[in-house]
C-alpha cells in the first residue's frame, strides 16, 4: 500500500504519455460553484468538491459519456465527447429544476438513492441557508449542534476540533448519519460535515461588527434587576488567489468584547440573597488557509489558526457567592495538512495532519478554605490556580478503490498527545455543611483536602485501522461490510468492531429508501480524566479527610475523625468502553420537494467507566483496608441502553429559496454513572444506580426556516424545545460514612426527579442592498459560492456573480435568541435539607438581541 501511496503522488506528467485526464466543473446558472454534484464518466462516480470540480484521472483516449446531477438542477448529460491524450476539461451549467418535471435520464434512480454516501438521510445547508446562520461562529457552532442533536460531532474539511471558520468562508454545512461506516471512529450520532471555499478566481472580503447589550435583552427572573450586559464582535475575512486557478489564501480574524452577567441565588444565615455579577470575556481568533494544486488532480491544504479568550469571575453563580471566583486565560493553536487527488482512474487518498496546542492559565480570587453548605450557599475560596499545557497531533489517511461492483476505503488514525499540569485544586480544604442549621451549630458533615506536589506529565497514544466494502449488489440495493481495530494506551489492549449495512431503493422511481445497519464502536478513555487519576494517585497527591470536624478548625472537632490519605486508582481490568448500536430507517420524497424520513436507533453499552469506593466502610464502620481512607477506583463495569425514533422532515424550494428542516426525537436513555469519577451513593448497591443519563430528555424538537420576505428583506427562524431533564435527590447526609454527601431516601433511585421543559425561539432579520460597478459581467471560470436558486435577482444584492452582481454589498441585520425571552428553569435542588428543594435556581439566558451590519466586496 505505501508503494501504491507514494506513486501517486508523481506528478501526473510522469504517468503514461497516452492517458487523459478529464477535468468536470459545475457550476448553477449564474456561474456559481456547486459542491457535491455528482459526476459520472465511464461508470465511474466522483462528487464535485470544494472546487466545484471532479478530476478523473488516468482515462483511455477515446469516447465517453458525462453526466452531471445534483439535488434542485436538471440534470446533465453530454454523449460521445471525445477525450484526447493529456488535460480535457468540461464546464457544466445545470439548469434549475422545474418542480413539475420528473427526469428519468442518465443514472438510475434506484441506484442514486441505495448509495450509501449520497444525500438519503442527508439534510444539506447551501449558501441560503448559511447566510441564515448566527454571523457569531460560536453561536453558529451551538445552533449547529443543536440541530443535530446530542452526541454530534463537527469537522471541518475533514478535521476536529479547532474553531468553526466565518460563515461567508463556508461552502457547504452537511448533516448525515453515520450508518455504520469503519472508516470513523464515533458511533452513530449525527455527524456535521462543514466545506470551505477556495478563492481561485478573484479575491472576495467581507468585514462585519455585531453589537449585544442590555437594552436589547431580557431580564433573567432569578436577577433582581436586569443584569449589565455588553458583547462587541469585530470580523474580517478575505479570500482570494495567490496564483491564479492555482493557489489561495484564506483569511479571518474577529475580536470579541464582552461582559455577560450570571445569577446568584442562595440561602444565607441571615436571610434569602440574590444578586448578579458580571463576567467579562474577551477573545480575538485568527486563521489563515491556503490551498494548493499539487496537479489537475491533486491538491495541497494547510491551515493556521491561533485562539485566545480570557474569561474572568467563573465558578460565580447559582450558590457559588462572589468569593469563589476565578479567572482563566487559554491560548490554543492548531496546525493542519492535508493533500487529496485522484492517484489513479480507481484510486482516491487523503492524508491528514493535524498539530494542536493549548495553554491554560488558573488564577483564584481567593485561595481560602470553602464552604459548602449544601444547596443553600457557597463561600470561600475557588483554590484553583496553575496551568494545564497540550500538545496534541492527528495523522488519518483514507484510501478509495473502486473495483467494479465494490467501493473499497481502508486507511488508519494516529492519535498522540503529552500533557502537563500543575493545576492545584482544593489546597486549603473544603468544608461539607448538610443544611443552614448544621451550619449555624458549626457541626460540618466532611472537611477534604487536597495534599501533595500536583505536577503530573503524561503521554497517551491511540490508533484504529480499517477496511470497508461498499458491494452495489444490483441497482437497488448495495450492502456494506467493515471492521475497524483500535488500540489505546493505558486501558485494554486491541479491539475489533465489525459493521455492516443494507441500503434499499424498492422502487422504480427512486424516492423510497430504506437503511439498516449494526456495528460495534469503542470510546477513548479521554487523557484528561488519565491526567487527574494519576495526579491524585496516592504519592504526587493525596486526599485528606476528616469526618465530623471542627469548625473552622477541622482537627479540634469533639467527634473529629481523621481517616488515613485517600486517592484515585485505575482498576488492573480497565478496558475501553464498548458500544452496540443497530439501527433501522425509511426516507420517502413526497411532491413538492419535500423529503420525510424516520429511524429508530437501539445502543447497548458495555464497560463503560465509572468510580467506585473500593474501601467504603461496612456497617460497623470497618474499612476493607483500615490503612486508606476513601479509594476511588475507576472501573469499566457500568451499563448503559438508548433507544430513540428520530422523524425528520426537509422542504427546499430552491428557485423560490425557501427552506424548512424539522426533527423530532423521541428517546430514553439510561446509564449508571454521569461520569468515571462518581461515587454511588452505596458501594454495596450499584444496581441503585442505574436511571435516566443526566441528558435524558425524553422529547426533543428542532425546526430551522429560511424564507424571504418582501424584496431585499429575508428572514430565518430556529426553534428548540425538550421535555424535563432529570435530577437527583439526596438527604444532604452522608450516613454510611464514605465522606460523600450524596446518600438517598430508602428506595430512591438515581435521577429520579425531574426539572421543567424548555423552549427557545430565535430569529434572524436581514436587508441587503448591492451598489458599485457591476462585477465584471459574469463569471469568468468557478466562483467561490453555492447558490441554491436565482442569485441573479437584480433586487437580491447579494450575488457576487452573474451579470447583474454589483461589486459592493451591505447587509443589515437583527438577531434574537430566546426571542419569547421564555424562561428555561435549570439548577433543580435535589437536597431535601436545602431552602430550596424541588425547586429551580437559575435559568438558561434571557431574550439575547443583536444588531450589526456586514460589508462584502
């Protein structure tokens, strides 16, 4: 296979002196780019990319037919056109669809629709719909997943992580379902594609600012006045060519300015307190992109981006009073390369690089002892302080082979990573109160501390291999069969997860299909949680706990009891976390351009992580080792089940651009541990603990609209709302005496009280207007935008091609989240001591307004 690699990537002038090479562009009626089209030449099937163009390559000279097609155009076909020895290229137009017009030429329905990498379970954001999108990449982020749902992962051009790029550099937003394919390491949540534009042809720009304050916002029920609220962002973004239809730059920067407030409400000796307080957070983000054509069928990504956000008064709000503060600096910096092309008429690689770095600084206002006193109040200081450093590097490479019938990728992840920090927390101690009269008797429940040198430098390495078939078994139906192996280091050793797939068109027509699929997936035991289990592993750091001390003096209590030092293990077993998922599904189009699709998903898991006290004392108060005090070992012996039926609808009428997608989600999910490092409330009875996951919301729904309105004004909407979470409730003691205050009423299980719905309705206003000279009187080769629809309007403004295009345009715009400023309870009390049991004492954020302006030239 390396062989095979290296070959490929020659320059395609060191192949045979007789092959073609056919080049496709795509493009709408305007002259805009389309991303995703599907091309077929000679029975082979390539998509177009960020480009706007599919490469084939080596071809025999000779004869062939191309067709081109993609969802809201006519379809394509150009016959008998002659390919010659050396470079061939083809420009498409397609035409926009007519609604009434049902074509039945060129590839079979049937066979688009059984294709597993196609748009069957699919819901595509054009450019209509991204410019619809918060112009905040941040909040663009929040919406995405939230339309995806929970569990959703982001990439983009391929990579995880980093920062989201500014909307106007984004070519295409995908979501799709991951039906089980090897080739990915997360099970199958929904997975979001995000594709950037090159600037090939001329340089494009656009600079913005976004304006947020309290004179826009809403009032959060649990502030007594309306909190002091300010948030400026500044952008820029410039994208254009170095050379010429050969290399491009892209670049962004924006800065942001901004202070929020966040509630306090608590329950004090002298009476109920509530209060808002501010929290700064300043930020400012720069990236740079260049893309680079290696040769006609192979190019060339890298990427910088560097992020800095400073954050200030965390830990603040709920019954945290002003005290337990804290401030955090972060500084991140992410490196990526990529090469992809054709190496040969069947073969396609891509290679990936990714190096990320992150730099946190911790800083406390004050360092003294806390106090907890359970649900009511908060005090003392936060004792956080030190630093957290990560060097982290990706390397994937994913190899196509189309052999006939079969569509074969293979390829492997590479994943390391060193970690250092000196982060301190709890160095002076925490006292744990059960309630305001325990406190006002100053009989505290627990006091811990952290003891030890905290400075821990790790090394974690992880890496999975694969190999898939895609089998068309006829027309109708292809099948797919994988397996992948991971490996991490640390926790268990190799592990095999086979998958497989059915994808069915039964219908002539193509607008029914039907997917089934089952697999098994494996979880990295993340090196954050490695990190903290080896910092308080017992010699670096060790955790000091004394029951029923003194107050404020721990040690002079009457019935102080000081245990011996306590700490956190690995258990000898632990193994990687296993997932069983299958999962069924029909997607049907219906007239108008409506498509409807329903799936019900069933996961099973297996060894997941979770902390048990390993030396909780028996009744009689004895300890297994009378030697140590509380001894969390984490071990992989929870269980977990989801079952979900998820009925999705999309409308798109893209000559009218308009837009609707909807989801519903009706789901129950269950586990026994919210994280590895929880503690049950009885060692001895961890059947207890299994109940409703703390994300468990039965019901969920998302909708997102975009539509115009009259002329230049056009108008999207976005609607969340989710049945009640669950929460715990607890006596606020701690009777067994494991030093944990989480003990529950007899015959009480794990998360068995719930909160309250919520609801968030958004809102997105915008006017646009052209000016300036005319473009250049239409393209002049690929653009650099997906249009869905007429962008030719003259009274749109915002076309950057075509022949009535101007080469200035202003978008005015006003956004609103929470726009019913509907109270979304959150923060449960399930203490049965507290002042406030069973009832909220925050809420999600208020009505937020924004208002700002962008300039694109």
């Amino acid at each position: 296979m390396l062989s095979v690699l290296l070959a490929g990537w020659l320059p395609a002038a060191a192949l045979a002196q007789t092959a073609a090479t056919l080049r496709v562009t795509v493009v709408d009626p305007s002259g805009a780019i389309i991303v995703a089209a599907a091309v077929t030449v000679g029975g082979a099937s390539l998509q177009t990319g960020g480009r706007g163009e599919a490469v084939f390559a080596p071809l025999e000279p000779g004869r062939y037919t191309i067709h081109v097609e993609s969802p809201g155009f006519e379809a394509y076909d150009a016959r008998d056109v002659r390919l010659r020895p050396g470079d061939n290229r083809r420009d498409v137009k397609l035409k926009i669809a007519k609604l009434a017009e049902t074509v039945n030429v060129g590839r079979d329905p049937r066979e688009r629709a059984s294709d597993r990498r196609g748009d069957a379970f699919a819901t595509v954001l054009g450019q209509a719909e991204i410019n619809e999108l918060p112009d905040d990449p941040d909040e663009m982020e929040r919406v995405l997943k939230e339309m995806a749902g929970p569990g959703a992962s982001i990439r983009v051009n391929g990579f995880r992580g980093g920062r989201l790029p500014p909307k106007d550099q984004i070519a295409q937003i995908r979501f799709h379902r991951n039906m089980f394919a090897a080739d990915v390491h997360e099970p199958g949540f929904m997975s979001i594609d995000i594709i950037t534009k090159p600037g090939l042809d001329a340089w494009r720009g656009s600079t913005g600012v976004g304006v947020r304050n309290d004179v826009l916002n809403g009032r959060n029920v649990f502030a007594p006045v309306k909190g002091d609220e300010r948030h400026d962002r500044y952008g820029l973004s410039l994208n254009g060519p170095l050379w010429r239809k050969h290399t491009s730059l892209a670049f962004s920067a924006d800065r942001v300015d901004a202070f929020d407030s966040k509630t306090i409400v608590a329950a004090l000796p002298s009476g109920f307190f509530a209060d808002s307080i501010r929290k700064p957070n300043d930020a400012l983000h720069v990236s740079a992109r260049v893309e680079h054509m290696l040769s006609q069928s192979q190019m060339l990504h890298a990427e910088f981006q560097r992020n800095h956000t400073a954050a200030g008064n965390l830990g603040v709000g709920d019954f945290d009073l002003p005290e337990r503060g804290y401030n955090q600096q972060r500084d991140e910096q992410v490196f990526r390369l990529s090469a992809a092309g054709s190496l040969h008429k069947s073969l396609f690689n891509e290679l990936r690089f990714q190096w990320r770095s992150e730099d946190t600084r911790l800083d406390a206002v004050s360092q003294a002892p806390a106090v907890l006193v359970l649900n009511a109040f908060n005090s003392g200081g936060a004792q956080i302080g030190g630093s957290l450093d990560t060097h982290e590097i990706e390397i994937a490479d994913n190899l196509d082979i189309a052999v006939g019938r079969h569509a074969v990728r293979t390829g492997f992840l590479f994943e390391a990573g060193r970690y250092r920090t000196d982060e301190r927390r709890n160095a002076t101690g925490t006292f744990t109160f059960s309630s305001l009269d325990a406190f006002a008797a100053g009989r505290p429940t627990t006091f811990t501390r952290n003891l030890g040198d905290p400075l821990v430098e790790i090394s974690q390495v992880q890496s999975g291999v694969y190999v898939q078939d895609d089998i068309r078994v006829s027309k109708a139906l292809m099948a797919s069969v994988g397996v992948r192996q991971e490996w991490q280091s640390h926790i268990g050793g190799f592990h095999m997860a086979p998958r497989g797939g059915l994808t069915w068109s039964p219908f002539k027509s193509g607008k029914t299909t039907v997917r089934a699929g089952a697999g098994v997936f494996y979880d990295w035991f993340d090196a954050q949680s490695y990190e903290r289990a080896v910092q308080l592993d017992g010699t670096r750091q060790q955790i000091a706990a004394i029951l029923q001390p003194g107050y404020p003096n721990p040690s002079l209590g009457g019935f102080a009891l000081a245990l011996p030092p306590g700490r956190v293990q690995l258990a000898a077993d632990l193994t990687q976390p296993e997932l069983r998922e299958a999962t069924i599904g029909i997607e049907q189009q219906l007239a108008g351009g409506v498509r409807l699709n329903a799936m019900y998903m069933h996961r099973e898991g297996l060894h997941e992580l979770r902390g048990v006290n390993i030396n909780a004392p028996f009744a009689d108060g004895r300890r297994p080792d009378p030697g140590a005090g509380t001894v969390t070992s984490l071990d992989s012996i929870a269980q977990s089940s989801f079952n979900g039926l998820s009925i999705n609808v999309n409308w798109a009428r893209p000559e009218k651009r308009v837009f609707v997608a909807a989801n519903y989600l009706l789901s129950r999910s269950i586990n026994e541990a919210d994280g590895p490092f929880g503690l049950p409330a009885d060692t001895f009875n961890l059947a207890a603990e299994r109940g409703p996951a703390a994300g468990d919301a039965r019901h969920r729904f998302m909708s997102l609209a975009n539509f115009p309105v009259f002329r230049r004004l056009r108008a999207g909407t976005s609607l969340r709302m989710q049945s009640a979470l669950p929460y715990t409730i607890t006596t606020g003691r701690d009777d067994n005496g494991d030093t944990v205050s989480n003990d529950r009423p007899t015959g009480v299980t794990r998360n068995s009280a719930r909160g309250r719905a919520q609801m968030d309705l958004g809102a997105r206003l915008s006017w646009s207007i052209g000016f300036g000279p005319l473009a250049g009187g239409g393209p002049q080769g690929p653009q650099v935008r997906i249009v869905r629809g007429n962008d030719a309007d003259p009274l749109s403004g915002m076309s950057m091609s075509g022949p009535n295009a101007r080469r200035y345009s202003v978008e005015f715009y006003a956004q609103a989240y929470n726009l019913l400023n509907h109270m979304n309870a959150l923060n449960f009390s399930g203490v049965m001591t507290s002042p406030f049991f069973g009832q909220p004492t925050s809420a999600a954020a208020p009505r937020r307004a924004e208002i700002g302006a962008r300039l694109t030239f």
